[in-house]
C-alpha cells in the first residue's frame, strides 16, 4: 500500500506536472457537486480540504507546495493562508480518518513571549488520536490496504534559532517527531531552533544563497526555499 500524507501547511498545487500523480484522491466524492457524497463531513473534499474556510477548494501556496515535493501520495488539508486557522484538530483528525499514516505539519503557536510550553487540548487530542487511529477501521483493526496500524505526526521545529520549549510547541510535545534542520555543511542551519525535545535533524538549507532547498512550487514551478518546514518532508 502507498503511504499517504496529510500536508498540514497551505494548499498545495494538486494539479503541479510534478506532483500531480501523486495528490491522493477521494473516490467517494464526486466533484464538484456541492454534496458530501462519501458523507465524511466534507463537501467536495477530493484531494482535501480548506479548514480555513471550510471548503474543498484548496488555494495553491509557495510554502505548501514546496514541502509537498516528498515522492509520497499527498493529501492537503489547508491550515495556512492569509491568516491561520483555529480548525488545527479538525484537519489533523481528518487526515487520519480519510487514510493518512502520517501527518506533516509545518505550523505552531505564536508564543514567543513564555518559557512554559502549551498544547491546545483539542490539538493534542486530535494527535494523540492520528498516533493511535491513523490506517485502523472505526475498531481499532488495521484497514487491509493501510501500510501501518496507528500514524506519525511529524512537525517543523521552527526558524528561531531558540531552545525554548514555548517557542516549540506542539513540535515539543512528546509524542510527535520533531524535526530540526541541517545546512550543507552538516552543522545546525543558523536559523533552526534546537533543544532536547529534536528527535532528528535532515537537511533544510542555509538561509539565502547557494544551497537552499530546491523543490516544486506553486504555479507549476519550482524554487530554492530554506528552514525546517524544508527538513521535515
């Protein structure tokens, strides 16, 4: 079975040349119809779903895009965009209940101003129910076409070059895999937080210049970008 990827970022461009075969798809929804045809929920979620402003149309972004150029099949649920949506739980559960094993999420709390970390309990419920349900029918068992029994959450330790656990969270939250990055030269990228709650380190770019990270973007492009979202795909 393919493993699929719920992409908590921005949209991602579903129909990029490079990316395309790989946008993990409803089958139970017909598109476009404005009816919750697999009665999940969702309207009209055929690769996904905006929880921005709760619609299946998805706004293609540079960020999301970028980080979706992993080889797996991807799924988006759109938590970014002009602003960020408080609907975080609602899309890292339906990533697990439409078939995702793990779930990349490139976003975190605005709380620079405090050492004390702090989940949202809905937040940490909701990862706390990928882990144990992703890839499992309504009785706990391993779906037949599931690669695994239960998900992992993986999230972007964050550009602030801090170990404080305020900074972090959820990446700090034991349960998840927190990811810091790497530059070129194996050395922590000067921008990557860092601190005993990282589980594992890949390569997320320098800042600027040479040795960024190259992937898709939107527009059926591509481009440099750097930072942990970089690292954790």
């Amino acid at each position: 079975p393919r493993i699929i990827v719920a992409v908590m970022d921005g949209g991602v461009q579903v129909d990029h040349p490079d990316l395309v075969d790989n946008i993990w798809v409803n089958e139970g929804e017909i598109p476009g119809n404005g009816i919750d045809d697999d009665g999940n929920g969702y309207i009209d979620d055929i690769n996904g779903y905006n929880f921005m402003y709760d619609s299946g149309k998805l706004t293609p972004m540079k960020h999301a895009t970028h980080t979706a150029g992993s080889g797996v099949k991807l799924m988006s649920t759109q938590v970014l965009g002009a602003t960020s949506s408080n609907n975080t739980a609602a899309a890292i559960k339906y990533g697990a209940d439409n078939g995702a094993v793990i779930s990349q999420n490139s976003w975190g709390y605005n709380t620079t101003t405090t050492s004390v970390s702090y989940i949202d309990p809905a937040d940490k419920a909701a990862i706390d129910y990928f882990i144990k349900y992703a890839g499992c029918d309504n009785d706990g068992n391993q779906l037949p076409d599931s690669p695994m029994k239960g998900g992992i959450v993986i999230f972007a330790a964050g550009n602030d070059n801090v170990s404080n656990h305020g900074t972090a969270s959820p990446a700090d939250y034991d349960a998840v895999v927190s990811v810091a990055a790497i530059a070129p030269d194996y050395t922590k990228a000067s921008y990557s937080n860092y601190g005993s709650y990282i589980d594992i380190s890949a390569p997320g770019g320098n800042l600027n210049g040479n040795g960024m990270v190259y992937s898709t973007i939107h527009n059926s492009s591509y481009g440099d970008m750097s930072g942990t979202s970089m690292a954790y795909p």
